[in-house]
C-alpha cells in the first residue's frame, strides 16, 4: 500500500510539473478611442509583468480614435445594400505588429483585448455588431493559428443610456455582454465608472465618451486583471508557426 502511494505521489508530480507551460504570454490591444487613449504602461503591462514576469510577456497595442469594427473585420457587411464596405486596414497593420512581436518566440498564451464600439453604435451598425464581433475573433484566432485565444472586451460605459446621440448604445452594450458570456475563453469589463472625474486635459468631465486619466488607469488594470484570471483558467501551450 506505501509502495503505491509512493508511485502515485511520483506520478503526480510528473503530471504536474512536466505539464508546467514555457514561453511567452501574448496580450494583443486594439480598438478606438479608448483604447487608444489607454497607455499600457501605466497599470496594464506592469500588472501582467508583476503576475508573469517582465521577461514572460509580450505586449501589443494598436488602436486608432473613431473608427467602426469594418476596419478590423474582413467580411464585415450591412444588413442591407453593399454599403459601407469592410476596410480591414487597422487589422492588417496589427497583425503586422504581432508578427513581428513573436517572431522566433514560444508563446504559451494568446489573450485578445477590445475596447470599441462607439462609431458603430453612432453608425446604427448595431444590428451586424454581434456577427461582426464573433467573426473578428475567429479572424484573430486564424492568423494566429490557434483555436484558444482568450477574448476580453470592453464594454461600452454609461456615456448615452437614453440612445440619444448614439441610437444604437445600448444595443451594443448589450452584444457586448452576451458575447462575452457565450464561451469560457471570453470575458468583459465594466467602464460605467471611468467616466467621471478629471481628464488628460485637466477637465472635469461627467458620463463622458471617453475615460478621466484615472479611469484609464483603473480600466488597463481591470484588463490586466481580467487577462490574468483567463489565463490561468484556459492555460494551453499554442502551436505557432
């Protein structure tokens, strides 16, 4: 009976630590104006640094203000007519920053990060978000080649509940979150609260579009957050070319 106890013991820690992952955590950030106005530096690359090590992670942002999920997603299309037309450039030049990032790197995660939303809910495009949100994705995690990307999305704050300015907010808060409830790879994070206080400029802003400095503090450590608790859910060692 010891001498199986042992041998189960020894088999346990085969298991465990053969199984423990090597390389490299890869956080890609994209989207608009938040995201955009988001600086890593600030609380999300030292927090996943803090978690993982400074020399176990990649980070890659690119985001541009003002622009609608058609510049990421390739077969993006309209409910109706032929117009808009998708313009995926946004995408291409990120790919191009993450392929140079991992080239000749062993990566052991994949986490993708959005903060977007805003042109599409002032476009009233919301009734393609969802479709255009999952196929972004499944974009993502093709070039990559790679089924198990973690999947963080930002949703949309309190900025026009009342679908006033932007008729389609609210619908697309609500994707947003029915998205990220659908697969235990996704998940998303709450801004209604980063909104408020004093901005970048040194104005007092309230239920404002964008996020007051703080809140883009607060905001790149609740995805940090967020992408820690994800990877430590899902871990996978990814088969990169």
């Amino acid at each position: 009976m010891k001498g199986k106890t042992i041998l189960l013991l020894g088999l346990f820690i085969i298991l465990y630590f053969g199984s423990k992952q090597e390389g490299k955590h890869l956080f890609i950030l994209s989207g608009q104006s938040n995201m955009a106005r988001l600086k890593v530096e600030e609380s999300f690359t030292p927090t996943v640094e803090a978690k993982f090590g400074a020399n176990n992670v990649i980070v890659v942002k690119d985001a541009l203000g003002g622009q609608p999920i058609r510049r990421w997603y390739k077969n993006w299309k309209p409910l109706e007519g032929d117009e808009p037309k998708a313009q995926p450039d946004l995408y291409d030049s990120l790919l191009i920053k993450v392929e140079t990032a991992i080239k000749n790197e062993k990566i052991s995660s994949v986490t993708f990060v959005w903060m977007q939303g805003e042109r599409d809910a002032k476009e009233k495009l919301g009734e393609v978000y969802e479709k255009s949100l999952l196929g972004l994705y499944q974009q993502v995690c093709d070039d990559l080649n790679t089924k198990d990307v973690n999947f963080i999305i930002g949703r949309l704050s309190d900025f026009d509940m009342s679908n006033e300015k932007y008729l389609h907010w609210t619908m697309i808060r609500d994707i947003q979150v029915k998205v990220a409830e659908s697969n235990p790879h996704f998940d998303w994070v709450n801004t209604d609260d980063l909104n408020d206080g004093i901005n970048r400029g040194g104005n007092e802003i309230i239920n404002d579009l964008h996020m007051s400095a703080e809140g883009y503090v607060t905001l790149g450590k609740r995805f940090a957050e967020t992408s820690i608790r994800l990877i430590d859910i899902n871990s996978k060692i990814y088969p990169f070319l």
